[in-house]
C-alpha cells in the first residue's frame, strides 16, 4: 500500500490542511498488493483483471481480514441483491486498516443495504416506466439510452441501476439489439445515443464496434455516448486498439464515473490520457456520497485531477433514492455547500453541475445555490461567489433605444 492511503479524505469534523488536499490530488500507481508475484503481462490483461476479481466472502476475508460485522454480514447477502465483485487493481486501492476508507464503503457490501426507507425504490428513475422496448429507455424528448448489458466490471453498493445489473435479484435483462435499434431507427427526432448499462466496454472491440457501426448508419443520429466505469475500475481495458476502433465513430463523447480523486490513479491517468488521445472528449459524473466525497477538499482534489486527465467534470448526482442506500447517501445542503465552495473559488472548467435525477423519472433537475437574489422584469439583483451584491437591468423588447454617448472611439470595451 502506498503512503498517500493513509491521506484524510477530510471526513472528520476537523478541517483539512492543505498539506492533506496537496496529499489527495497526487497521482499513484494503484500498485500490486497482494498480486506481487502475477507476471506483468498477466496483470496488464483486463482479461486477467476479470477473470481474476474478488467475488466471495471467503475471498473478500481473506484479502480483508479487517472486515466489520456489517460488511460480513451485507457480503453474505450480497449476492441475493448486487453481486460482490471487485477487481484485484480497484481492490488495491483500499485501505485495509481504514473501515471508514471511501473505496472501500464504494465497493464493499453492508447489511444497511437491506435497510430500506418507505421513499427508496428499485428503480428510482423511473427507468422501466420508459422504456418502450426492453433496454431502451426513452425519457428525453431527441435522445434515448440505450443499456447493452448488465455486466459492469465492479459493483458500486449505490448503483441506481441495482435492480438490473449483475442479475443478482433475477431481473434477467436480456437486451435485444436489433429491436433497441430497429426503434432508433423509427423515431427520427433521435438525435443523441446514449450506450451504457452496465459497462459496454466489458464487451469485446469486435461487439463494440458492431454496435456504434449500427448506430453511426442511422441518418439521424448526430451524437454517440458511452457511459462507462472501466478506466477507473480496469484500466487495462483502455488498450490502443480499442482507442484505435472508437475515434472511427466520432462525434463519440465517453462519460466517466469516479467519485474520489485516489480513484484517478497513474493507471486510470494513462487510460484516459489514450482516450483523449484519440479524440473523444471525456466528461466525469460524480454521486456526492457520505463519507467518501461529501467535503469540499476530497471534490476539489477530485475535480482538479479530472482536469488533468483531459476530464470535464460534468455531473454531480444527488445520490438516488435506490433501496438500501440512505447510509451512504450524503444530503443536499453539503452537494450544495460543496457547489458553493467550488464556483467562482476555481476554474469553471471544474465545476460540476449538481442535479437530482428527480424521482420517479422526471429527469435531471439542476440544483444551484442562490445567485439570483431577486429579480423583476427591469431587474436582477444577484451575489457573486465572495457575497457581493450586484445589479443587472434586465433586456427588455420595449425599452428605448440608448442614446450614444459618443463616437464608438471613446468607448470603453472591457
Ligand atoms: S459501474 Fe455504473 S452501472 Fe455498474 S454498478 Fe457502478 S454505477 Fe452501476
């Protein structure tokens, strides 16, 4: 394990020194742990990664020893929910003597997760409510997602998508592409294609490909997307062939999720660094969760490091209302001190957009804090980041015409 594990993810009460956000925004090799002896050629194969994932408690003990009761306890139920599954370079960045460590309650079952609240749901997107042929979901008015599989490399305990991913409730999804096509190619206001599930790129390049060659024939689709987890969980799927097979199908945008700036690793730095390389713009979709990134030091490290990975920072999710996920959901009031202690204090560039997917399937709802202190049809009254009271005369269609003071020469132009 190296040293940066033991850096604070400024939980506590206490807040972090800057030595500590210094700490979180290097970059480490997520390193070999317990897999020193695994030949590189073997660890570098995301084959090797998968086929060789923790996925049983005897496993998860044995390479965990400090498991807490609610961990052994949620692992053994674990596979009656959301599969166990963690690979051996995720894995590594845990801290094993830290039960609170934020990879760690990411990827580690609990028994709070059968805990469930009278507003949680199994689908809290409302996602099966619109989905007019299985595997395709259409919400928005010109775009549609378009889910390819339930497998994803690691199973994150908050995944709103838990009904249907890893297929340990036997939801048994069974996509048909044909059919989720055969719609895109019916509905001409389908503009934007978003592929996700799961994790497309759990699948082969050849599959890969097949699918955005299908969907880049499609006359009307302008924009494809994927949404994948796989540079932070495996980052040994990034190979320069995959890249090589994308950048054939741009406009192609890829959709990160990482949660914690130890998640960007030199490792994840490098797959992304392949990604951008290769020409398709990278965005990062955050869930604020509580104990792993709700405090502004461990997202500004995180947002930081995504710029330098070539990473806009995109979304911010409030965590959904998904069964069994009130331990780890943070509340709104931190997303939203987080949002204010980012804009304006650093690059735009880095600033997320905080929303709530709202329940039961209306959509992201951006969530900001309140800039606009008033404001009527001659008027705005706004505050800026340091509190500053500012005032801006609304445009109005019926207002006269300004009388120029001068020659334009004179004017000032800032
Ligand atoms: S990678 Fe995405 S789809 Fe897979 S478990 Fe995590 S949140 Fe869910």
């Amino acid at each position: 394990m190296h040293s940066d594990h033991q850096a604070s993810s400024a939980t506590s009460d206490r807040p972090a020194t800057e030595s500590e956000f210094l700490a979180l925004k290097q970059f480490h090799s997520a390193g070999r742990g317990f897999w020193q002896e695994v030949p590189d050629k073997d660890w570098n194969d995301w084959k090797w990664q998968l086929r060789n994932r923790i996925t049983t408690l005897a496993q998860l003990q044995k390479l965990l020893p400090s498991l807490t009761p609610e961990e052994l306890a949620g692992t053994q139920l674990a596979n009656h929910k959301l599969a166990l599954a963690i690979t051996p370079y995720f894995f590594n960045l845990i801290d094993p003597g830290n039960e609170n460590c934020p990879i760690r309650r990411q990827i580690v079952p609990r028994i709070e997760e059968t805990h469930t609240a009278p507003w949680e749901m199994s689908d809290p997107c409302g996602e099966d409510a619109h989905s007019p042929v299985p595997g395709l979901v259409h919400r928005y008015p010109d775009r549609v997602l378009f889910l390819v599989t339930d497998r994803c490399a690691a199973y994150c305990r908050y995944c709103t998508r838990s009904r249907l991913v890893s297929n340990a409730s036997g939801y048994d999804f069974h996509p048909e592409f044909d059919k989720q096509i055969a719609y895109i190619e019916s509905h001409p206001e389908i503009r934007d294609v978003l592929m996700s599930g799961g994790d497309p790129l759990l699948f082969s390049d050849e599959k890969i490909e097949y699918l955005l060659h299908r969907l880049r024939s499609i006359p009307h689709v302008e924009f494809l997307r994927i949404g994948t987890r796989i540079p932070i969980f495996l980052p040994q799927r990034i190979t320069p062939e995959l890249c090589a097979m994308l950048k054939q199908f741009h406009p192609l945008f890829i959709s990160i999720h990482s949660n914690h700036p130890r998640e960007l690793t030199t490792e994840a730095r490098t797959a992304l660094e392949r990604l951008a390389d290769a020409g398709i713009p990278l965005g990062n979709q955050s869930v604020l969760l509580s104990q792993v990134n709700d405090d502004v030091t461990t997202m500004r490290a995180l947002v930081h490091k995504l710029l330098m990975c070539r990473v806009k920072p995109y979304y911010l999710y409030q965590c959904d209302l998904i069964k069994g996920s009130a331990h780890l959901r943070s509340s709104v009031e931190k997303g939203l001190q987080i949002i204010e202690q980012l804009r304006g204090h650093t690059s735009g560039y880095a600033v997320p957009t905080y929303v709530i997917d709202a329940p039961g399937g209306g959509g992201k709802v951006p969530i900001s804090p309140g800039y606009v202190l008033s404001r009527n049809t001659d008027r705005l009254v706004i505050r800026n980041y340091e509190g500053k009271i500012f005032e801006y005369p609304e445009a109005r269609e019926d207002a006269p015409t300004p009388v120029a003071a001068g020659p334009l020469t004179s004017t000032k132009l800032t």
